[in-house]
C-alpha cells in the first residue's frame, strides 16, 4: 500500500480524546494539528456561537449522549456492564465525546439513568452492571394483568349468578310441582261435587248447575314460571356473548371506524390491484376471529386485509382516540391524549380520568362527527 494516501485512510481506531474538537466534530492527530485547529477562523466563529448560548449546547451535546447510550444498550435484553456499553459506545468515530457533555464520569451518567428509571443496576466486582427498563412492556404486561383479573372476576360473578339461577330453578320447580299437586287435588274434587250436584229433575228437565268453586289455589297456578326461567337462560346467553366478545376483542386490537395505516406492501386496493402502503385508511368491517379488516383509503378499498399489516395511527396531544385496552364492541372506551413519547403515549380515560401511559398499539385516532 502507498504511503501517499489521504491522512483520513492513514488513520485506523480513534483519536487521542485531547485532540478532538466537538464544536467543530474534528479529530486532530496530534498537538500541533489541534493548535492549528484552534487558531482556523471556522473554530473561532463556531466558539463564538457557543459561547452565546452555551447551555443550550451542552444540553444538545448531552441529549446525544445520551440517545446513543441508551439505543446501543436496548440491544441488549439481559444489559452488561457499562465499561463495556461505553467502549462499545465511543467505537463509533463521530459519537459525541463525554467530556462535551453535562456528565464528568461514567458512574455520574449511569447514576442518573437509574434516577430516572431507565435503567437497573447492580455493582459487582467488575463494575457497574446495567440493565434497560423497557416501559412498553412494563405497561403491557400491567393491562394483561388487570385484564386476566377482570376476566376472573367476571368469571367468578358468572358462576355465583349461574348457581343462584341453579338454586331458583330448583326452588321455581318445587313451587310448581306444589302448585300442579294442589291443582289435580282441586281438579278432582270439582268432578266429585259436580257429579254428586248434577242431578236432573224430571218433568221439568232442569239440571243442577256446576257450582263455582272458589278456591284461591286455582289463580295461583304456575303462571309466570316459564317466563321467568326463559328470562334467566336469555340473561345467561346475553353474558357469554359479552365474555366471548370480550376475549376476542383481547385477542385484536382490530375495531370499526379506526384510522389505520398500511404498513405492508401486500395490501393491494380491490379495483385498482395497485399497493396501499403508506396510505392511511378507514377500518370499515372487522372480523376478530380471524383478526382481518376491511379498510378504505378514498376509493381504494382492500379486504380481509391481516391485523399484523396495518398500524395505529396516534394523533399529537389534545387529540381524541380510542382506547384499546379493556375494549369491546359493545362498551368501547375513548380518551384524550396528554403526550406523546418516544415508545408510548400518555393518556386520559374518560371513565376514570386517571393518567396512564401505553402502547402505541394500545391506543388509535377514531372516526367521528370530529373527524
């Protein structure tokens, strides 16, 4: 290889960290290149800025640090040590050094992470060990668990309702039973009396009228008790389709009226035969067992379109959406969004008012008279 080459092929691995500008994102090679350096016009002019508004600066410089920080240790679902993050970290020639930064030390840095609930960690003998916290999973797996209790609790009031219909049913088949008894009994002593008063009168061919019998058991006989056994099976019907449309509206997050967007390039419009991806789109029918919709785009129009290649669409704070968590067709729920994150979004409910953050997936701009 020539020695003739450009210094930048010259160079391999980083740069000694004195010699480095972050102002002006420049590595120098040594002393005599950074004195250089510091003396251009372009370092100059570039100082000048930042010294007017250097606490903006330093709060960029940080931000950067910390985004890139943080991204390269999500790629590692059980974490590591932060030495190791670190050195990955600064492998990459143009990542904003520490030194430019609000932070003095590594331990300064990943104390404050933990501060803020990003991360875990755990000191050992080898130093810091630190673990992402990923929110989005945290609050998944919290809204599977207040959905299983629901579920639960549901089932549990379903059998107590179920035995109470039991122990009715019973005690409704006693009554009739008794009702039937005391009406054959009546039955047969209105036969014996009016074979004994029926009598004809000869000559006059009179005949002694059936006398009326009044007895109070015969309006009292088992009038309302079909009816009311019908209305509890109905009663009985009417909960398992709302627990079966409860577990299918769990199982997808698909509802009619959501604005959607098109995520693969499969999704093709019915008459055009032509891509939709991209396009957002208007959930027109849904199908949760087999978690397809029907969407339109204005007038291109896709069906059984499948739940994994569309996404939610989440309007910006103060807009209306739909929330889909503890969701069904029958009783859906809405809310306001109060802010938006980088992997979730804050939102108040109109039922109970109270703050939650969730998924992107969890939440959906909806179709209305607003719209």
């Amino acid at each position: 290889m020539s020695s003739r080459q450009p210094k930048k092929r010259q160079r391999k691995g980083l740069g000694k960290l004195q010699f480095y500008c972050q102002m002006c994102e420049k590595q120098c090679i040594d002393q005599n290149g950074m004195a250089n350096h510091i003396a251009s016009a372009s370092h100059a002019a570039k100082m000048k800025k930042f010294s007017s508004n250097a606490a903006a600066y330093l709060s960029d410089f940080s931000a950067r640090f910390r985004r890139g920080f943080v991204d390269l240790l999500k790629r590692r679902p059980t974490g590591g040590l932060a030495v190791q993050i670190y050195d990955d970290y600064i492998r990459d020639k143009d990542h904003v050094h520490m030194n430019a930064t609000k932070w003095t030390t590594l331990s300064n840095f990943v104390k404050d992470l933990a501060e803020e609930g990003v991360v875990t960690v755990e000191e050992g003998e080898r130093g810091l060990h630190i673990c992402f916290i990923d929110r989005s999973k945290l609050v998944e797996s919290s809204a599977k668990k207040v959905e299983r209790e629901q579920d639960e609790a549901a089932d549990r009031a379903s059998e107590t309702h179920l035995a109470k219909q039991i122990k009715d049913a019973k005690a409704v088949g006693t009554v009739m039973d008794r009702r039937l008894q005391a009406a054959a009994s009546i039955s047969t002593t209105v036969k014996k009396k009016k074979k004994k008063k029926m009598s004809v009168v000869v000559g006059s061919c009179e005949s002694v009228a059936t006398p009326v019998v009044d007895d109070p058991h015969v309006d009292d006989l088992p009038v309302s008790a079909m009816a009311r056994l019908k209305r509890m099976m109905e009663d009985k019907e009417h909960r398992e389709r709302e627990a079966a449309e409860r577990k299918a509206s769990a199982a997808s997050w698909l509802r009619e009226g959501l604005f959607v967007r098109v995520v693969s390039s499969k999704v093709k419009s019915a008459s055009a035969n032509q891509s939709m991806k991209n396009l957002k789109a208007v959930v027109t029918r849904v199908d949760l067992v087999s978690k397809t919709a029907d969407v339109r785009a204005d007038d291109d129009i896709a069906k059984d379109v499948p739940e994994r290649r569309l996404e939610t669409i989440v309007p910006k704070a103060g807009k209306r959406v739909r929330i889909l968590v503890n969701d069904t067709v029958s009783k859906p729920r809405f809310g306001t969004v109060e802010e938006v994150l980088p992997s979730a979004v804050r939102v108040r409910p109109d039922d109970d008012g109270t703050l939650v953050e969730l998924a992107f997936e969890r939440v959906c701009r909806f179709q209305s008279s607003r719209s």
